[in-house]
C-alpha cells in the first residue's frame, strides 16, 4: 500500500498464510495482523494522498529488499507492481484527469 507521500506498508501475505496454516494444524485460530478491509478504509478516507492498494508477487525479493526498492527506485517498483500486480484499491490520480 502506497500513497503520493510514499509506502505506507507491505505485507508479506506468504508469511500470514503459512501461521493461518500452522495455527489451524495445531488446533487455534489464526489473527493476521492486518486487515484488507482496513486498508481499505483508510485509503477511502484519506483520499488527498491517492492511495493504491496491490498484491504481486515478488518472487525471490524478501520483504526488506522490497521496502528498499520502495526507498531507492520507487517508480520502478510502482511500475512493475501496476503492471504484475492485482489492485485492489485505486483512487490514483492520472495526466488524464488533471485539468
């Protein structure tokens, strides 16, 4: 999740799903510590800062380097998400739009 001001988080959802998995194998319920809903939300209330909401796949770039990429080459990183990724919350403002 970014907005106009930067990265504001990234999750790494692999890592939830495998403690989803193993909590349920050992018989307890599993609470993420992040809720799609509430990003959601945020961005909806916040719209000044034109978040987007994606998830992609980052194949073998951990989280930190990630995070890094978001730092040092953040419209390379933003580019290749749009293009590989799957939004999920837009509200990004275009050339097309500005008057």
């Amino acid at each position: 999740m970014w907005s106009t001001e930067g990265l504001e988080c990234v999750i790494d959802i692999t890592a939830e799903e495998k403690k989803c998995m193993w909590a349920e194998l050992h018989g307890r319920k599993y609470t993420p510590g992040f809720s799609v809903d509430m990003l959601k939300l945020r961005a909806q209330f916040n719209s000044q800062r034109h978040y987007e909401i994606y998830t992609f796949d980052s194949g073998d770039h951990g989280l930190i380097e990630v995070r890094r990429m978001f730092e040092t080459t953040p419209q390379v990183i933003v580019d290749f998400v749009r293009e590989h990724g799957t939004k999920i919350y837009s509200d990004r403002v275009t050339d097309s739009v500005i008057v």
